[in-house]
C-alpha cells in the first residue's frame, strides 16, 4: 500500500488571507451595483411615472369610446331607416324591414308594440315566437316621441329556444292615424362585450360602460360584481382623470347615449414600461459589474474555490475506500495548503489505525472460535464416555464397542484438519453417528429421521452443528417422554441461505425458557451446546445467521438454524 508522509514540510502557496479576498470582492460588487443601479433608476421612475399612467389611459379609453360610439350611431341609423319605412305601404316595408333583419347578423329582431307594450307586428329569422310571451315595456314614462333609447343588456325571451344577449334600441312614434308605437330593434351585444373584454391597459387594467347616472351597463367582471366579490369604485364620477389612491380613473362620455366608458388601470402596472427602460440601462451597468464579478470569482476559485472542491472529493474518496487511498498534496493559500499537510497525516493515522485494529479483529475472531470449539468438545465427550461406561457397566461390550468406533469417527470428523468449516455431507455423517451413539444409550426410547436436499450437501457449514441441537432435543425432549419420541432433521435451500431443522415431538417449552437457553453462559450446567453453535455463527457470519427455537407445551420443540450458502471455494478464502 503506498502512502505519502511528510514531516517538517514548510507550507506552500500565497501568503494571502481567504477573508481578505473575500470582503473586499463582496463590498466591491455591492458598492458599484447599488450606486449604479439606484442614481439611474430612481431618477428615470420619477419623471416617468405619473405621465405615462395617465396618457396610456387615456389613450385606452378613446379607443372603446370611438368603437362604441360608431357602433350606437350605427344602431340608431338602423333605426331611422325602418322609422322612415313605416310611412309607406306595410308591404313595403315588410319587405324592407325583413331583408334588413337577414342581412345584418348583428339584428337580432325587429318588434313593433303598442303604448301598452302589447307585441304588434314582428321581424326575425325564422324563430317560432313563444305562445306566451311578454314584451318589455322599454321607454320610460317621461320619455319623449321620436328620442332614441338604448336598453342595457338582457337576454332576449320572445322565441322558443332561442335565447341572444342583446340590447334593445327603441323609439317612441306616431302614425298618421295618430297611434302611438314604440319600435324596437334587438341587436347582439356580443360584439360589443368582446371587445371591451379584450382592451387592456396595463397587465391587470380593463375598461367597462356605465350609464351617466352610474349604473352598470357591461363590465368584464360583472360576475363578481353582482355576487358581491368586487365592487367597482369609479361609475359615478364625471368626464376626466381621476387618481385615487392607487388607482387612475379615464371616463369618457358618448355622444350619442347616455353610456360612459369608464378606464382602470393602477399606478404600479403602469409605470412598468419606464420601469423596463430602467432596467435595461440598468443591465448595461450590471454586465459590466458582472465582468469585473467574474474576474474576481475566477482568482477566488482559483484562490480557495477549485482546491477545496477537490480536497472535498478525495474526502469523498477516502471515505469510500480509505484502505486504498493515496492522497496527493496540493498548494494554494495559506488556509488550503495547512489544510492539505493536516488531512495528508490524518490519512496516513487512520489507514495504520484500520490496519491494526483488521489484524486485531482476526486475532480476536480466531481465539473466539478456538475457545468456543473447545468450550464443546470437553462437553460432548463428557457424555459420551459416560454412555460407554454405562454400556460396559451393564456387560454391553459389543455396543460399547460400536459406541466408541463411532465416537473415533465422530472426533475424525470434528477435528477436520483444523477447519471451522466442513461440507453438510460431513455433519450430517457426524448427527447420524451422534444419534445412533445416543440411541444405545436410551435404549431405543426415541426414533429418528433425516430429510436433506441432495443440492445442499456439498455445501460448507461450522462443524458441530446439529449433534448440540440433537443432544437438546434427546435431553429436555424425548428423554422425559412416556410414550417414545421422534426427532426430525430437516436441511434445505432458502435463497441464498441454507436452513437446519431439528425437531422433536416432546415435552416442550415455554417461550421464556426457549429465550434463556440462547442467555446460557458457560457456566450452567445446562443448554451450553446451544449458546455455543449461536454463537459461533454469529461470529463467522454476521447477525443475521444463528438459531431460532419456537416451542410448545406437550407439543414439541423446534429449532431453525440459518447459514449462508458457502462454497468449497469461499471457504478455501476464508
């Protein structure tokens, strides 16, 4: 492994300090930025302001008030053409009335009604007039004959199924006979709404029509008006300019109605073109201050910015793999170089401290195992050479002799040249001589049986697995039985895991107990062999491998032993 240490090393680089740099750069931009940007802003908002709100509202409102005026003239002109016509023949003018009526798109009707405002006579497109209908009485009772009125919007109701919004332009007269007539023109307010819909006088600012008592005749948002959401402030003042607040008012009268076009627009929207201008001088100063902000920032990155962006990255590095990492110093300021010698010695400690606590840890790990393997072996010979005794005590030599055949081979197999680990083929021949062992000794009080995945054999496992789990299952099990017992020995694939089952068919355990025999130190005279196969495959393989028992009363015992699939390669590395 290649590391670099240096000792005494004199610091590289400027002698410059980061907080001097970085002040003066930052009063440098705010300084110039703010002077600039105030002297020429300020001054342009001032003389701008009030004049260009005023004018562009005005401007706004003539324009409405110009198309709206043609407009109404052109309706009364409609007006005094058919009132010219009703002199003449009815057919006549019945003709001419209704060739008017399908030329002009924009009429929606033409009625004729008496001083009653019963419907008279009436022209249209072919609309089926309602059997029950009623006609608006629309001139007012000191109106005077042959004046010309304009209604305010209303949604025409005379026709089935047929429904415009219109204004109704109207004229009182009287025939030769002298009857008095009121003839009335329907015509489309469409037109008209689109239109004041779409002026705009700044972004927010609009343009409505009122009539010269101030009531409402169109406004865009009327729907919030007659809901009570918005109220409108200007419809009773006069022809003018008026500010209030922050707000301009533009009314202009037509000539021809008693309309108004009334314009709103509000101060701050209104200066957003000066505004604008402003700002664009204003960008000129600012991309010049953006140049000399840029020179500055490229000697600062150069400075401390760039260096500390890859000190930052061979941090990231060596916390990623700080075994293999070599550091390779850099210069810079002051600052950067003293921080550079500190993380260079810090690496060089860190990676000597991992390398004796790694070859501490093997120590350890190798010590744990041998005192745990010989923790069991004193225990599980205990047992069996008092079986053998017991055997050769009752004149059973023959069985005494197979017993201790059997327990030659079972400590061949245990020994293993050394190796913690051994094929599951190996431990299942060292579980079978185990039991056949046991079985002698308990006089055939229990049987047994082996279920193993023919895959799982040639796997490695730690030795002396199942003979303390096996002894468990003979001791607090099937031992204590009247009737006789069974053990199960189940190996099979989970995954990537390979599990152990040992279970038996006998008096059980409370789940208190269950947990206190995983507790069992050393020391008690009992459940040692179990503690000890826990812990050994903790050690080797990690948390999450060992033993899990689950148990009931009267019922039997089970005990799940995890491993992870090792292979006769992984194991030869281990």
């Amino acid at each position: 492994m290649n590391r670099h240490k240096k000792e005494n090393q004199p610091d590289k680089g400027w002698d410059i300090s980061i907080s001097g740099v970085f002040i003066a750069i930052v009063m440098g931009i705010v300084l110039i930025s703010s002077i600039a940007a105030t002297l020429i802003f300020v001054q342009i908002y001032r003389n701008a302001m009030e004049q260009s709100a005023v004018t562009s509202s005005s401007q706004s409102c003539e324009q409405v008030q110009n198309t709206v005026e043609n407009y109404t003239q052109d309706m009364r002109n409609v007006l005094e053409q058919i009132v010219e016509k009703m002199d003449q023949e009815d057919d006549q003018a019945d003709a001419y009335i209704q060739d008017l009526v399908n030329i002009r798109s924009d009429v929606v009707a033409v009625t004729i009604c008496d001083e009653k405002g019963e419907l008279l006579r009436y022209w249209n497109r072919g609309q089926k007039l309602k059997e029950r209908y009623r006609v608006v009485q629309y001139a007012e009772e000191k109106s005077n004959d042959d004046e010309f009125y304009i209604t305010k919007p209303y949604v025409e109701a005379l026709f089935e199924e047929y429904y415009p919004w219109v204004v109704t332009v109207y004229q009182k007269i009287k025939k030769a006979d002298g009857t008095p007539l009121q003839i009335n023109i329907d015509i489309r307010f469409s037109d008209i709404a689109n239109y004041v819909d779409n002026v705009g006088i700044g972004q927010h600012g609009y343009a409505y029509i009122a009539d010269k008592k101030g009531n409402l005749i169109y406004h865009p948002q009327q729907q919030l008006i007659y809901s009570g959401l918005k109220k409108e402030m200007g419809t009773d003042l006069k022809e003018g300019t008026h500010i209030q607040e922050q707000v301009i008012y533009t009314v202009k009268n037509l000539e021809n109605c008693d309309w108004k076009i009334v314009g709103v627009c509000f101060v701050d929207e209104m200066i957003t073109k000066k505004v604008s201008s402003a700002v664009a001088r204003l960008l000129i100063v600012l991309c010049g201050v953006m140049g000399v902000v840029f020179l500055f920032g490229w000697a600062f990155s150069e400075l401390f910015s760039a260096p500390v962006r890859k000190l930052a990255r061979d941090m990231h590095r060596f916390e990623k793999d700080a075994e293999n990492f070599v550091f390779e110093p850099m210069d810079g300021t002051k600052e950067i170089t003293t921080l550079s010698n500190s993380f260079e010695h810090m690496v060089v400690r860190i990676q000597e401290l991992m390398e004796h606590v790694r070859q501490e840890e093997i120590t350890l790990k190798k010590t744990e195992l041998k005192a745990l393997q010989a923790q069991i072996n004193p225990h599980f010979l205990y047992n069996t050479l008092d079986a053998i005794a017991w055997m050769c005590e009752d004149g059973k030599n023959e069985d005494a002799e197979e017993m201790v055949t059997a327990l030659a081979r079972l400590f061949r197999i245990s020994i293993s040249k050394g190796h913690e680990l051994i094929p599951i083929e190996k431990e299942v021949e060292h579980a079978k001589s185990y039991l056949k062992i046991e079985k002698y000794r308990y006089k055939n009080q229990f049987t047994y049986s082996f279920e193993v995945e023919e895959e799982c054999l040639p796997y490695f496992c730690n030795k002396i697995t199942l003979q303390p789990i096996i002894e468990n299952a003979i001791y607090h099990g099937v031992k204590q039985m009247i009737d006789e017992g069974e053990i199960r020995i189940r190996i099979f694939q989970d995954g990537e895991d390979i599990v152990f089952q040992v279970e038996d068919n006998g008096v059980g355990m409370r789940e208190e107990q269950c947990q206190e025999i995983l507790r069992k130190e050393a020391g008690d005279r009992t459940g040692i062999g179990i503690k000890n196969v826990n812990d050994r495959i903790k050690i080797y393989f990690g948390s999450n491998y060992g033993l899990q028992i689950t148990s009931e009363l009267d019922e039997g015992t089970c005990v799940t032993i995890r491993m992870p699939k090792v292979r006769e390669e992984e194991n030869e590395r281990k």
